[in-house]
C-alpha cells in the first residue's frame, strides 16, 4: 500500500490546553509515529472538582507505542510539557527539547519518578533530528516563555511546518526574536507542504505587540506608585518578570519574588543562559524590614489561583508582609476566561484593604504570547502553505482559523481531537475517527476522565449524600431499625422533625412490611431502600439525594 | 435620645446581587424601618453547588419586624424582587410597586404561596406613599427593564434619594427616558441630603449609549444574514426584544420567541400596558415550517444556563427546530463575569454545527443598562446631594465610586453588607455592624450559607466520599468485618487492589485488636475509624475523604 502522511491531534484540537500532536508517516495503519508536546490543563469545580490536573489520554499511542519514535517539546508551558512526567512511563521513548525546555521537562520527569536517560536536548536549527522517517529541527521564534520553538518535520511527503505557540515579536526582551527572513529561507529551501499553525488569537483583528513596548509604561507605572508596588504575572513569562524587575529597580526599589514557581523559572532561564541578567532579589524578610516605597513584588498567582500568592497577599499577612492602604497591585496579565471569579476575588481583597489595584484592560502592561490574527495572515504568507491545519484553539477558533486561510486558497480542515487526517495528497482528507478521552490526576492516581469518579462527585456535590445502613439477621429477618447518615442535605424539612430521623422511621416502616424474597435479594432490596430515601428526601426538601445502602447480613453461629 | 436617620444595606453592597436596603428614622434602636429591593442571586459550582437561588438573611429585619414598616421594589430584574416570594412570610408587611414591577412582584408571591393582599401598586410621582416617617414617590428612569424607579424617601432628616439600578438613557424604546429636568425638579424641590446610588458601572469611562443606537445596527445585522438568524438577550430586557423582533420584521422574518421567561415577560409588559405594541409571533412548529430566512428566533439563555434555549439549540434538536451550516447566531447581550465558560461552550457548540456567532465586543449589538462613570458624575451634579453612599457593586466599585464622589467634595462612605450608617449629620458614620449573610434555596428548603450543608458538599467534591459501616454484637464485640462504600473516589489505588476492599482489610485489622474501651465509646471508635480509613486512602490514592461511620450496636434478644 502507498505509504501516506498523517496528522493526530489527541489533545488540544477543540480546546485549549494539554496539547498533543501525533504525526505518521508509512504504509496505512503501519506508520511510524512522533508525538510533538504532551500537555496538561488545569480541572474546575463546573467539569471536575477535586481534580488536580487534566491531560490527553494516551490510550491510541499506548496500543501503538511500538510505532512510536520520539517525543518532541515545543516549549516548557504547562499545556504543552506538564502531561511528560505523568505519562513518560506509558510511553518510554526519547524525548528531544531544547535546553531550557529540556530543564523543565527533566523537572517534571524527575518529580514523577521516572528516569531521564532518553530526554535529549537538541540545538536548533541547523541541528536535525533522525526519527524514524522523519527528520526534525528546532526553530527558534518568540512566545510568552524563552525559547518557544516551531519545528520543521521534514518527511517523504514534504515538509511540514509545526508552529507550536508564538508570536511575531521582534524584540521579545528575553530569548530569541521572530525571524521573518528564517522562515522565508525555510519556505525557500523546501515548499511547505503542512502548517500546522497555533490558533489562539484569531479572534483579535489587531497585529500583536511586542513585549518590549512595556518597558516604558511599567516605567513610568512604578515611578508613580507611592507605597508598596505588587505585581502579578505568569511565572513563566520569564521576559515579562525581567520587564518589570528591571522597571523596580530604574524605580529605585528592591525586587522580592513571591511564589516558587517564580524563582524556579528564573533559576531556571539564568543556569541554561536564556536570561543573562536579572536583578538582584531580597527575601521577604527583607523587604518587609525596607520601607514600603522602596520595595516591589513580583508575585504568582495572575490567574487567582487559590495557593498562590497573589490570593495570599489579598487575604492578609503572607510571609510577613502585608498590604495596606495606599500600595498598588498591577496585574500584568490577562484573566484567561473562566478565572474571573477569583481574579475579582482578589481585586475585591485588595480593595478592602485600601490597596489600589490597576489592571491590564487598557493594553499598557500585558501583551499577549499569541499571533493576532493579522499576524496569522502573515505567517501564512511567508510560508505558502499547500495545506493549513488550525490547532492550539476551541472548535470555534479552528474554524476561524481555516476559514483565513480558505480565504487564501491555501487547503485546510478543521481536525479536532480523535481525526486523523491523510496529509499526502493536495488536500487534507478524514482517514479515521480515533478514540480519545482524558485522564485525570486525582491525587496520586490517574483516572479516567468517563470512569464515573468525576460524574459521582459532581451529582454529590449538587444533590448531596445519603447512606442507609440495614442488617438483616441470621434468620433473614430484617433488624426493624435501619440507619441513616446524610451529609450534605437540609437537616430538617417539610415533616419538622430531622431529615435523617424521619428517613429511618419511613425506611423501619418499609422494613417492617418488606416481603421475604426482596429481603434475600441484594439487589431488589438496594433499589427498594434507595428508591424510598430518594422519594421521601423529595418530599421532604424538594431533592433527591444521591443514596448509598450497605445491607449487612448476620451470619448463623 | 435624639432621632436619627439611618441606612443598612443587607444585601446587594459588596456584591452584585440580591439587593436589600434598610432605611430608618428614629430614635436610636426604636427607627421605624423600610427595605427597599428584595432580590436573589445565583449559586455556582464554585460556592454553592446545588444551590437553586441565594438571598440576604433577612434575620435581622425578622427580629425587628414590630418596626418595619413596608417594602418597596424600585424594579422587576430578579436581582431586586427574586426573594419577595420567598421571604415574604418572614416580614407580612406592605409591598409597594409601580404595575409591571408589581405583576411581577405579584408572580413571585403566588409561586411561593403567599397572599398578595398587602401589594400595592403605586403611581409615579407625584403620589406619595406614607410609611412611618417616610415619604415615600416612585421616579420614573431608564434602565434594562421598562418601568425602572429611583425612589425619593423624604424622612424628617432630609431628603433621600435611593436611584436603584438606571442609565441615563433619552430613547430607551420601551419606558420611560432619563429626564434630567425632573431630577434637577427633585433637587430644587427640597435638598438631597442623602444619594444612596447605583456602582455596577463606576469603571466604565465613557458616558453610556442609547438603547436607540442598535436599532440601525441590528436591523443591517439581520438584513445581513442568509439563513436563520437568533438572538439572545435577557428576557426582561423588553426594549431590546423590541429592537430585535422590529429588525426581523423589517428584514422580510417572522419572529419566534423561545424561552417561557421570555413570553412572561412580553406578556406582562403588554397587559400592564409598557409595551405598546410588539410584532404578532410564532411557535416553533411554524418556525420549523418556514424557509430559513424567513425566521429570526429570539430565545434566552445569553448567559449560558444550562436549561434555556441557547444551549439547548446550540445541543441539537430542540422544539423540533436545529440549527445548521450557515445560520447566524447573536448574543445581544454581555457575558455578566463567571459565565463565560457556559458561554464559550454554547459558541464552540455552534461552531461546530456551522453556525456563524457574533457577539457585541464591539459594541454595536448591545449596551448596558447601567450609568457608567461619567453618567453617575452627571447624577451627582444635577441633585447634588450632601452625602453619597454608593451601592449596588462589589467592594471595588462602591470604593472608586466614592472615591469620585470625594473629589468632588461628596461626603461619603464605603458601606457594605450589615454596616449600619447614621445620615444624620453632615457626614456618614459607622454606628452598628449587624450579623448579616446568605440564605440558600436548596431544593424547597432554605438553608444558612453557614449551616454547614455546603460546605460538605464543597468537600464531597473535592475529596469523594467513604461510608464504613461496623456492627458491635450483643456481646460488645465488634464482627470482624467492615463494609466500605466508595462514591467519587479512585477503585483501585497503590495496592492494586480495589479500595474499598483494601479499607476494609485494614479496617478488619484494626477491629481484630481495637480494645474494649475504644468499642464502648461511640465518639472514640467513630475517630479511630475515620482517621484509618482517610490515611489508607491518602496512602492508597493520594485524597483524603469525607468519611460517614455507622456503627450498629446488636441488641441483646
């Protein structure tokens, strides 16, 4: 059979988060595979309560992993590493980044307790990786985190282009600029065949900004603030941290990072030489001993994340510092949507305590990581693409995203997780429906994300719990009393007496008239006692609780 | 004692949502009251899951009932008469309201099963209504719903002027404009000594625009598009159904409206005569029947509930109408912060069904009901009142709004839920902070925010939930086995066994060699059981859960 080139999304395509991107190339059903990112997003109370972090699952790959040559990582954010240590064990082959990625990967590697001996770091372009049928380089390009890299993976059926995040930012403050004459000469040296190409912004209608345009706002910003300065950002964004470090000092005061992801991510930029200057930064001990005019955090927690320390700060005292009237807090970010809530929280927080709180809405000190739209276009042109294939978006931003380039005559598909999509010819053509899913970390076990854990939790959450505990003895007779724990209801209801109290005196009542075959059966009996707990708890406070009943059997002597 | 004339905000300030203000002139302690606004807000996953509706406590106003007086609804949004049904038993005093306020005031009665013999419905200025020591008219003012009210509360202390929720709007389609000349009247009539006043919109810098203004852009809108077209906005929001059904005609469609909220709204803005004249309308059935392009659906649900008509169109098949390739889909409307999840889900549903979305960022297809920063400051230059208390907003917005109040030389103060001011003097004082907080509809039952029920709920979620059920025989003996059911919780954990087998075992275990005091006590072998069974699990599978004991005692024959 004709070999063939195909493209998976198992992750990313249809949402934004835990990306994962599976490529073949060879005979149908015999190609060999890499996967390009391996990502996590981040669970709710709406969709999972309780869940600590979201990621593709791998079952596809894991039946194929035979197939599988490589893994490659485009670049060290959550959504595109954060899946690696969880899932490295299932999947066991090399993994190519380059250096400062490589550290975060090793990272996440190490804290599952997996061994790090196949993690590869590559140098970009000219350096080309061998896997398999493909052939792979690192190509530098500007993000919200250094070294955010496209790849070209070159195969028999042509050269596709994998733009992983970016922007087209020629001066990002810290890693390597957007070149244009780089992905010309790319174009150039061999036709793109396939761009697969990050979606994020089609929305915005307007080009991207560069991160250095912040330099002076977030100046002239510090300058004005009269007591102490807080600042939020991602802990990632490694130039943004150095923008406004850089702006405290000019400012005339000393830095203090809040938050360990921060200063792991600056340790972190500064040992693989992605960041070659930062400040010098106080502890909080010592900024808290300095007068409030001559100090500046930098904190974590842009995105309300309950630990971090911008809720902390909120709150009240966190690591001996408190806020108080006349501080200003700067978010220097975006609310991803569904964050509102808390970020209000802690704007609400802070207005509380007096503190002054600026936010990012009027565009002077947050840019975004992502290609506008215009910039898309763009992109498009200096590659000439014979196919685009949107990724990196929600369903709505894929098809907007191919819709620009139908525009332009350029072939494309809207391939959401689970379709795979045969590349070889001119136009991109469905081949086949692949099964995905989600796992979820839950605690220290990965589920399934249609196990049932999630949906229980959820029905519990919105309808509470009942549990009725009855024992029938050696005789088959039931014990007349049956017990009832509720957790999560309405203690008292329409009867006036406690819901629990009145539970068990229908349930004895039911108990006392209950036939002999019922009694024997497990089954029948369970869904007898279930069906009057839920219909009395209806009666009662107008819900139906979720209903567990442990029958216990007493055995002869 | 001197009289005195106080304010007490019981919902409503610190928080968007279930408004509920105190007013009282007397002697301190004996003030005869009023409460203007009694409104609901929505739970969320977050917060409050399961909850079907959230209100003020109004346990405070309970033990003063002796001293209320009356309540006065200044309009019909859920947010200031949502709770009338539900709390009206708790207070039994006069309700007053304008006509379509007030048939909605009457349905919240009659659904909850309260007599509605102490409404009122009330004229606009010039009547007054006499309560206690207030003087109390009803002022006509543009908002999002027709019939919207300031009230002017004329107390021996001076003159109040509470505006409610308000825009300035001249040609609000439906209702009555913003009359600057009766405001200015108000003012010149008699001193405002207090503005008790609307934040929700104190960030927005540019004054407000017209309901009139979409009238051009909607109808070009609906002209525009080739197949179905359907809108969403709230229901109450009578101008903009107005607006919208008057395009569709305009463009050669009939209308349908989807959503029971919707027609109870159109309906009763008819009967009470503040909608003059609306289109004939079709039911879905017709709608079905018609070409595409001859039908324009407006439907509720903009905010993304789970059960109205946008989501359940954007679902699939629904009232036999399915939207398709090519159909157009407009959220007339702003996503209210915390909704966009369910937002962006229904947008990402019609995308993949085809369905062109257009939303109002750009302003052309909505505009707020509410005055923004530059229309409030035009508020407080027409009735120039001596003090200014600002409601209606979260802790941020009753903060800037007072701080624009300040500058221009307003007294103010920041007042949130439960801070009792007297208005007496020249300057607000803090004189009591009552115990205020949140009651719950939950299922047919109301609860305390506090009780507890949530809260267990909240940790279901989070931590899944564990019964153990033990049984002590006749001889104070326990029987060796535990029975464990799991809900929410990971099967199988580290051992590789299912969990709550392995709970079990150890249960077993513990049972095998528990001492004898530990099984008389109740309260001591409960703890020792739950603190097994939540450090197994932590152990097993990382989470701790809640953990439900039932111990059966025998009974000796």
């Amino acid at each position: 059979m004709a070999e063939r080139l195909i493209y998976l999304p198992l992750g990313g395509a249809g949402e934004i988060g835990m990306n994962a991107y599976v490529y073949g190339y060879g005979e149908p059903g015999r190609e060999r595979l890499i996967l390009v990112d391996l990502g996590v997003t981040f669970g709710d109370m709406d969709s999972a309560p309780g869940i600590d972090l979201i990621m593709a699952d791998m079952g596809w790959l894991e039946d194929n992993r035979d197939r599988l040559e490589a893994i490659f990582i485009t670049h060290g954010h959550e959504d595109h590493v954060g899946a690696l240590g969880l899932l490295y064990g299932r999947l066991k082959v090399p993994v190519y980044a380059r250096r400062f990625t490589g550290t975060l990967a090793r990272m996440k590697m190490e804290e599952a307790g997996q061994p790090t001996d196949k993690l590869r770091i590559v140098a970009p372009r000219p350096e080309i990786v061998h896997a398999g049928p493909f052939d792979v380089q690192f190509v530098p390009l500007s993000h919200s985190i250094p070294e955010s890299s496209a790849l070209i993976i070159d195969t028999p059926a042509g050269r596709v282009v994998h733009t992983g995040d970016f922007k087209l930012d020629g001066t990002p403050v810290v890693g390597e600029p957007f070149d244009p004459m780089l992905f010309h000469e790319i174009a150039n040296e061999r036709p793109v065949k396939v761009l697969a190409c990050d979606s994020t912004n089609v929305f915005s209608p307007n080009p991207g900004r560069s991160e250095a345009m912040l330099a002076n706002p977030l100046l002239d910003f510090v300058v004005a603030q009269k007591q102490m300065v807080v600042a939020t950002t991602f802990a990632s964004n490694v130039a943004r941290l150095k923008t406004l470090a850089d702006a405290g000092i000019a400012a005339g005061r000393q830095i203090c990072l809040l938050g360990r992801a921060m200063r792991k991510m600056v340790t972190a930029a500064i040992e693989t030489g992605v960041l070659t200057s930062f400040p010098d930064v106080i502890g909080p001990e010592q900024a808290a001993e300095l007068p409030r005019n001559k100090v500046m955090l930098i904190v974590t927690g842009s995105q309300g994340e309950r630990r971090a320390a911008s809720m902390q700060l909120s709150m009240g005292r966190y690591l001996g510092l408190e806020l108080k009237e006349g501080d200003s807090f700067l978010f220097s970010s975006r609310t991803i949507p569904g964050n509102e809530r808390p970020v209000i929280r802690i704007m609400n927080n802070l207005s509380r305590r007096g503190v002054d709180v600026f936010d990012a809405d009027d565009g002077f000190y947050h840019v975004s990581g992502h290609a506008n739209r215009p910039d898309l276009q763009a992109v498009h042109d200096l590659l000439k693409p014979e196919i685009l294939i949107p990724m990196h978006g929600e369903h709505m931003h894929l098809r907007e995203h191919a819709a620009l380039g139908q525009a332009k005559g350029i072939a494309t598909a809207i391939a959401t997780n689970g379709t795979m999509l045969d590349l070889t010819g001119a136009t991109p053509r469905v081949v086949d429906d692949v099964a995905t899913g989600r796992l979820y970390l839950d605690g220290t076990v990965l589920i399934g994300a249609m196990d049932g854990i999630v949906r229980d939790r959820i029905r519990m959450a919105l309808n509470g719990h009942a549990t009725v505990s009855i024992i029938i003895d050696e005789n088959d007779e039931p014990l007349p009393d049956a017990w009832v724990e509720t957790m999560g209801l309405a203690q008292q209801g329409r009867a006036g007496v406690p819901l629990a109290r009145h539970l068990e005196s229908e349930l004895a009542e039911f108990l006392d008239r209950v036939d002999a075959r019922t009694v024997m059966d497990d089954k029948k009996l369970d869904e007898a006692i279930r069906k009057i707990t839920r219909n009395v708890a209806m009666e009662e406070i107008g819900k139906k609780p979720e209903v567990k009943v442990i029958i216990s059997r007493l055995a002869a002597d």
